[in-house]
C-alpha cells in the first residue's frame, strides 16, 4: 500500500466534501468457487482500498463526519487461523499503516451502527455489487439487502467519483507500472500469433506474465480469432491463416491499479491488402482520437471524430456513401463501431463503474443518448487533467447485424451491403491505448507497443 498519509489526507478531503453522518465502507469477504473453504482470487473493493489501504477481507472502515473519526472493524486472526495461514498482524497494526488507531471488532460494528439509527443520523453507504455486501448492509441497517443499491448515498457516490477521477501522482506511476506489464503481455501475443497455435497457449502464456509481474489480469483476458464478438472470452480456436487475432487484456499491479491494452495482429504477422486497409482506419482513429485529447475536450467530441474517421474512410474504401457528418448523426457507422470509444481506467479498469455509469460519464446537462452505438459511450463530459482515459476505437464485421440491417434496409443510403461481403474474414480490429490528461495536454502511458503496421509486422518476424 502506499504510506499513510495518503490514506489519512483522502479521508480528510472526503470529510470537507461529506459535512454529517457516518460513512460506511464495507471491504469485501472472500467469496467460494465450489465449497466455502476454496475460494476465488481475493480482491479487495476499490474504494475501500482507495481510501484506507488494506488489501485484507473482512474489514470495515467508518468515518463518522462528524466528529472527525474513523474506525477499522475486523476480527483478530485466532490459533486457529495462523495454524493454517501463518503469523497474521492485529487489526491495530493493519490500521496503523491507514493511520488510524481506533479499530474494534466486527460484532462492534452492528452496535454501533444501531446507535446511529437510533439518533436517525445519515448513513452514507456506496452502492453495493457483491450478495455478502448487500446481505452486510441489509441487515446492519434493518432494511431489505435487494434495495440497498437503490438507497446508497448520492451524496457519498458524488464526492468519492470526484476524488477517485483525479489520479495522484502516485496512483500514475502505478498505472504505468500496469502498462508496461501490459507490454510484456502484449508483445509476447503477437510473437505467438502463429498458424496452428491455439488461442489457449497464448491467453495462458500472457495471463502468467500478468500473475508473475502483478496482481493478475485487470479483467478476463479477451483474445480471439472472431474479435467480431466484442468481449470474447472463450479461446477454443486454432489460429488460422487470413485471420486476425483481438488481443484486449490488462494487468494489475500489486496495488490493483489496471491497464487495459488492445492490439489486433494479423496471424503469421503479415497483413494482406484488406486486413492493412481496414486497420490503417482504426490506427487513424486512434492516434488522431489520441493526439486531441487536452483538457476541455469532451470525450462524447472526440467518439464522434474518430466515427467520423472511420465512416469517411469506409467512405474511401467504398463500404460507405453519402455525407459523413449525417451519417454519423444518423447513427450509420455503429454497424462497424457499435461501442464507445473509451472509458476511464484507475483501480477498476473501467473506473468506478460500481458506482453508477451516468454518475461518472455524465451530468444533469449532459444526458446519456439513447442510439444505438453512442448508447454505450461510458464518458461524455471534458476532460481534466488527472482524467486517465482509454482510447479504443474498433471496426467489427458482425455477421448478424449486417444480416439483419441489410434484410431491414437500414441506412442504405449510407452502407454499401454489397461491398461488405469481401470483408467479412477480418472480424474485427480494436486498437486501444492508455492516455493521462495533463495540463496542457496528454501523455500516453508507458513504453510504446507496436501499433503500426510496420512495427507489428517486424515484432512478428
Ligand atoms: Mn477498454
């Protein structure tokens, strides 16, 4: 974890923006994959770690904003325990290096918490995601655990997203830090992507440089020769030749901040004059998508300009027609790019998303579109510096909704449908990068990973 002052100094910023009542943040529990004792990969809640630190289950943080104290609740490791797991600190020492000296066990907390109730004081709580939390919470607070998503402080949700959407310095140079094993992860796939190797050895190999380097893949590795499905997770495939591999994986480092790196090579690392010629469109969406990102831009502006460029140059290509600009305001380009086109990345590799989409992305000003494609853009708002950002423009040829539109005559003053069949084999191609927005601009985070097609091409060889 970092040194306490860290923790110490965002509890205190926390506690300016939350005048009364009591904050509960509730650390996750270990949860089982088959029986109680074998449990999945522990991982603590992003916000608990953000703002006290303890990369332990069982804990609890209170901050009573009003008279300015915090408490940790957890159970002391018994006989029992350190017999099986070893010599353990005492909550006292955990909560120490959080700089807080009062802690208490867990029994306490449910005293403490009808205390509260008792005096009707506020308890601000964060929209739980895990059955245990809500169960925890529910019975805490004497309510029925299936609305305590719905009754979660707004106030609270607000001021942590303000805190947690501007990264530190040192939360920066971890997410560099995740990068660069993003790299390893990344270079190494694309030296596998080879005629006759199955997806699976490259999705372990890459997964084991993620669990060697850090704390893991930052979220189920997708790699796939049908890279046309967005979030394919299954890797049943041999590799063949005249596909194209999606690799969208990331790391997280010992302190769980994520990257989340996407490359799409070619396999035997050569591209043939159809793969080049859709892949040059997402490169070109990217790094100009990449080279306007400043502060005050807005992350909706800078979606739509690289839709723009990739319709004007299906346009060149003769898979589209017509104006660009309406086009793209119809709606017509998520038949090939039916997601947004970045999201913002920190502890969770999409960034707080557990606390509500439109709490983070959008506003009472800006409200989220209901079209299909731009419906899924996560982030609409400027940008600050702090913001870290992905930047992952793709271009998909799904066979079912090319089907379906070309049946419904969907937007064909602007789709060439006859085009399209001739390149239907490359499924899709995402590139995706990790931004900073600064001051004055923007910085790509970590060493560069070969992205064009010539440094794709000579990695490969
Ligand atoms: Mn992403």
């Amino acid at each position: 974890m970092f040194k306490s002052e860290v923790y110490t100094r965002r509890r205190e910023e926390l506690r300016k923006k939350i005048k009364s009542g009591i904050g509960l943040l509730i650390g996750n529990i270990e949860a089982p994959m088959n029986y109680p004792d074998n449990t999945y990969h522990f991982r603590q809640d992003s916000d608990f770690l953000y703002y006290f630190g303890l990369d332990l289950p069982g804990l609890t943080g209170l901050m009573d904003f009003d008279s300015g104290k915090d408490r940790i609740f957890g159970n002391d490791y018994d006989m029992d325990d350190i017999i099986w797991m070893g010599p353990q600190p005492t909550i006292k020492e955990l909560a120490m290096k959080c700089g807080i000296s009062d802690t208490a066990s867990i029994s306490k907390l449910e005293e403490r918490i009808k205390d509260a109730l008792s005096k009707k004081r506020k308890i601000h709580f964060l929209p739980p995601y895990r059955g245990e939390t809500k169960m925890t919470l529910g019975k805490l607070l004497k309510e029925n655990p299936c609305q305590m998503k719905t009754h979660a402080s707004v106030d609270l949700i607000k001021a942590v997203i303000s805190m947690r959407s501007i990264k530190e310095k040192v939360e920066i140079d971890e997410i560099e830090k995740a990068v660069e094993i993003a790299y390893e992860m990344h270079v190494t796939a694309m030296k596998m992507c080879k005629q006759g190797v199955r997806e699976q050895d490259i999705f372990g190999a890459i997964e084991g440089i993620a669990l060697a380097k850090g704390g893991g893949t930052s979220f189920p590795v997708i790699l796939s020769i049908n890279g046309q499905t967005l979030h394919n997770h299954s890797h049943g495939n041999i590799l063949s030749k005249g596909k194209m591999m999606v690799t969208d994986a990331g790391a997280e480092t010992n302190l769980h901040y994520a990257s989340d790196i996407t490359r799409t090579t070619p396999v035997g690392g050569k591209f043939n004059e159809k793969q080049k010629d859709i892949y040059e469109i997402v490169l070109k969406a990217n790094t100009e998508a990449i080279k306007a990102t400043k502060p005050g831009m807005s992350n909706r502006d800078l979606h739509f300009n690289a839709c723009k460029i990739i319709t004007s140059e299906m346009k060149n290509l003769g898979l589209m027609k017509g104006d660009v600009d309406e086009a793209v305001a119809a709606g017509a380009h998520a038949l090939f790019m039916p997601h947004g086109l970045g999201h913002m990345m920190g502890l969770d590799v999409h960034d707080m998303e557990a606390l509500g989409e439109n709490f983070i992305g959008y506003n009472d000003e800006v409200k989220r579109s209901d079209q299909f494609g731009t419906a899924f853009l996560r982030f609409a708002l400027p940008y600050k510096p702090g913001h870290v950002f992905t930047v992952e423009p793709g271009c998909y040829f799904i066979p079912e909704l090319i089907a379906k539109w070309k049946a419904e005559g969907k937007f064909k003053e602007y789709i060439n449908y006859s085009k399209i069949d001739g390149y239907m084999s490359i499924g899709g191609i995402r590139i995706e990068d990790n931004v900073l927005i600064t001051e004055k601009g923007h910085k790509v985070l970590g060493k560069p990973i070969p992205k064009t097609v010539k440094e794709v091409e000579s990695i490969c060889s």
